[in-house]
C-alpha cells in the first residue's frame, strides 16, 4: 500500500480534515507535571520517521485511554480477564487537553479513510513504517493538519487521536485527576473484565510455571 498524494487529495476535497475541541481530548499519564509530552522517540505508531517534531496521543473516552494504556502495555489474559497490577491504575493520572482554537485532524477513518485509498492497516497494522511515513507526509502536505484521527486498535468502536507538535494542545492543570479516584473506574473495570492484582503478584508470563502457593487472584478496588 502506498502513502497517498495528501497534497492533491486535499485539493481536491478527498482528504477530510475534521474539526476537534481540544478539551474533548484526554490522556492517560505517568508523570502528569510534565505533559503534554510530544514524543520523538519513534516507537509509536503515527510517530515522525525523521524525528524532528512531536507527536502526542490522546482519545475522546477513559475506556480507550485504559486500553490503549494499561491494556495495551501490562495485561495479561487469563482466565477470562485482564490481569493487570494494581500499581498500573495507582500511578496514573486523567489529563485533559486544552487549545486557543479548534484543532483541525485528518479523519482516516470509516469512509474518509477508503475515499484515500487506504485501509485499517493505519490503525492496525504493524508495519510502523508505513504509519510513521503517512505521519510525516501530511504534516508536510497539509501545513493546518494538526494531527490524525484513527480507530483505537484496542477498543475498535473508539477513537484516538495523534497530535502534532504544531497544533499547539497542552494540558489544563486544573483538569488533571488520579486514575484511582475517577468515580468511573469500578465500572471501568467491570466493562473491560480487568482484575487488578495485588503488586507482589503480576501476571506469570505465559508458558512460565506458576507456583501452587500463588494467591487468588482478586479484584483490589
């Protein structure tokens, strides 16, 4: 598959860019005091090949922020739920975004994205490079491009967002709130089928022997 002409799509009106609020956005952080954090380390999926500007990765929801997070980095699947330590919910924390003005995205989504040639492989897929060149192409393409909306792989009815370093997002301080004590996350918790783990008891690796002394797993929160 090909990275497409941006340029010319979006001057023929084939590349939808879509109108975003940026206080609509959130994330879910480690170290809360330093974000809005635009990566440049090229590990992630919309990242700059070149490394020359930031991208940030936010969604519209707490359940594709917790699966694109802590699913996505520190579960294991057993038994028929996530297992996942409970220090990976205790040291996170919710941010919200905020702009001066609208954030304009790239929508590679549903049929925008197939009117662009393209398919769920930008959301999906594993080849990186593919999606970091689609990254670097219409933010050289599309100067008021600030980012991109893609589907959530992990939570496939859900949308992520890919900022650029250009759109100017940050994070309100007075809008940031521990994980822990979100009212939500007990509900969170059930939805996702998630059991949180006790910290001296992660998840065994699987093929790993488990010992016959190890705890019941049980729900800590």
């Amino acid at each position: 598959m090909r990275v497409p002409d941006f340029a010319a799509l979006h001057h023929d009106g084939k590349l939808r860019l879509v109108e975003r609020d940026a206080s609509s956005l959130l994330r879910l952080s480690r170290w809360p005091a330093t974000e809005l954090y635009f990566g440049r380390s090229k590990v992630s999926r919309f990242d700059d090949p070149l490394q020359q500007y930031g991208v940030a990765y936010a969604t519209r929801s707490l359940e594709v922020a917790f699966a694109e997070t802590v699913l996505h980095e520190s579960a294991l699947y057993e038994a028929g739920a996530w297992m996942v330590p409970g220090s990976m919910v205790r040291e996170r924390s919710i941010v919200h975004l905020e702009a001066d003005r609208t954030l304009l995205l790239a929508d590679l989504t549903g049929l925008s994205l197939k009117a662009l040639g393209l398919d769920n492989q930008v959301s999906a897929g594993t080849d990186y490079g593919f999606t970091w060149a689609i990254s670097r192409a219409l933010h050289e393409s599309v100067p008021e491009c600030d980012g991109i909306v893609y589907v959530s792989r992990h939570n496939n009815t859900g949308e992520a967002v890919a900022l650029f370093e250009r759109s100017g997002a940050r994070v309100e301080p007075s809008r940031t709130q521990h994980l822990e004590s979100h009212a939500a996350l007990p509900h969170l918790l059930a939805l996702l089928g998630v059991e949180l783990l006790p910290d001296a008891d992660p998840p065994a690796l699987p093929g790993a022997e488990t010992s016959s002394s190890r705890p019941a797993l049980k729900r800590i929160r």
